[in-house]
C-alpha cells in the first residue's frame, strides 16, 4: 500500500499563509491538529447599524436598500470554516456545519 507524502515544506507554507489571512480577516481558532493539518475558524456575526442604513435608505429615495439588504444577509451569520491539506496536499476549504 503507498503511503501519501503530502506535508512539505510548499504545502505547509501555503497553509500557514492561508491561516494567517484568515486569522486577519476576523476568524478565530477553534480546533487545530498539527499532525493531519487542519484547523477549524470561525467568526462571529457583526452588528449592523439600522438606524444609520435606514436614513441612507430615505435619503436615497430606496436604493440604500439594496446595499443594506445585502449587508444583513452576508454579515449577520456566524462563519465556520475548515482549512486543511488532503491526502494529495492541495490546500481546500469548506463551510463546517459546527454549533
């Protein structure tokens, strides 16, 4: 049976750089395994002035909406993701289904 030799140098950097953006983009560590190299972030959920996107939404006769729409939808979820390696080193990430 061939065993996978996927953790190299390349592999693990472009890891750790991913990691690193994540972690300045707002995620948080949850779990992480050094061996099989995955880690789990998530980010909590912003708040969303109303009351500032309702006036822009009056002064713009509506057309803030849109805006405002979006925002709600996109920033009032809280995220969790895995970043890890496979088993042929290609650096994927996925949406995790944590509580």
């Amino acid at each position: 049976m061939e065993s996978y030799q996927f953790i190299n140098e390349k592999n693990l950097e472009q890891f750790h750089k991913m990691l690193s953006s994540k972690i300045q983009n707002g995620f948080v560590i949850i779990e992480h395994n050094e061996k099989l190299p995955y880690v789990v972030l998530s980010k909590e959920k912003k708040e969303i002035n109303h009351s500032l996107h309702l006036f822009f939404t009056c002064i713009t006769l509506g057309f803030w909406s849109i805006v405002w729409a979006y925002l709600i939808i996109t920033l009032s979820k809280k995220k969790n993701i895995l970043v890890a390696l496979d088993e042929d080193g290609n650096l994927f990430e996925e949406k995790c289904l944590l509580k």
